[in-house]
C-alpha cells in the first residue's frame, strides 16, 4: 500500500477506495433520479417551442457531431454520405431530441424566473474551486479564463438550482 498510494495499510487503501466508489455510485443513482424527476415535468407540460429555437439547436447539434467526427478524422459529410443519409434527413433526425432540449432548457428557465433563483458570489467562488481542481488550476487562473463568460456559469448554476427544486419537490411513488 505504501509503495502505489499515500496509505500505509492495505486497509486503509481499501476504506478509502471503498468510500471512494460508494460516493461515485451515490453521486450517479442521484444524477438519474434528478434526470427521471426532470424529464416527468418535461414529458407532462405542454411549451410551444418557436420553431427559430428548435433550428438553432440543431444547428448546435450538428456542430457538436461534426467536432465528434473531426476528432475520429472524418468531416460531417463524409459521415453524412457513410450513414448513407442527406443533410435534411439527418436535420429531421435530430428534431426530436432538440425539440426535447430546447423545451427543458424553456421550462428550466421558466423555474428559475419563477422561484426567483439567485447565486451567491460565494457558490461562484465554489464553483470555480472545483473547476480549478478538475483542470489542475487556481480559481483565479479559471476565472481569468473564464473572464466575461462567467455570466454564463452564473445561469447553469441557476439551473442546477431549478433541477435540484424539482428533485426536492418529486414525489416519488
């Protein structure tokens, strides 16, 4: 134990790993039960969705495939010719997962609006030490970084604050 951790007894390495692996598995259990409670209001309120939205988040989605592929060495089209499928089809295809997208992203915002969700400049500080512990950074290099950004971490953390009212909220049967 010495030799491939900072543990002296294997037992310790075992505790350790053991607490490590049940706060992995909690963390994951609660992440799909936020994702279940989330996608019930989703599935059970009607959102007229403006179809400009709907566009731009297809738009978004192809973006993110085509990165995807540059990263395997294929450009879009080839993968778009591969799949044996046009720009439209693939275009239809995706509707239905960012209509999905964009109608959570409507009814998250609309929780925040409503419950009149804030963030504390000490969540941001929070949030910026745990980002720099994920990349090996200060918080100040992040937020250097991040710099005019951070308006945008500001709203994801309200919107972690609507999903985690909805959690809280669930009844779960």
């Amino acid at each position: 134990a010495k030799d491939v951790s900072e543990f002296d007894t294997l037992e310790e390495l075992k505790a350790s790993t053991r607490e490590r692996l049940e706060s992995y598995a909690k963390a994951g259990a609660e992440s799909q039960m936020k994702d279940a409670a989330l996608g019930k209001v989703v599935e059970s309120n009607e959102v007229d969705i403006p179809a400009i939205m709907v566009n731009d988040e297809i738009d978004r989605m192809l973006q993110e495939l085509d990165q995807q592929m540059r990263y395997q060495g294929l450009s879009l089209e080839q993968y778009i010719q591969y799949t044996g499928k046009d720009a439209a089809a693939l275009r239809d295809e995706l509707r239905p997962e960012a209509e999905k997208a964009v109608k959570t992203r409507l009814i998250l915002n609309g929780i925040v609006e409503a419950e009149q969700f804030e963030v504390t400049p000490e969540e941001v500080d929070e949030e910026l030490k745990t980002m720099a512990a994920q990349y090996q950074m200060t918080p100040e290099k992040v937020k250097e970084l991040i710099g005019d950004n951070i308006k945008y971490m500001e709203k994801d953390l309200k919107t972690r604050k609507a999903v985690d009212f909805i959690f809280d909220n669930a009844v779960i049967k």
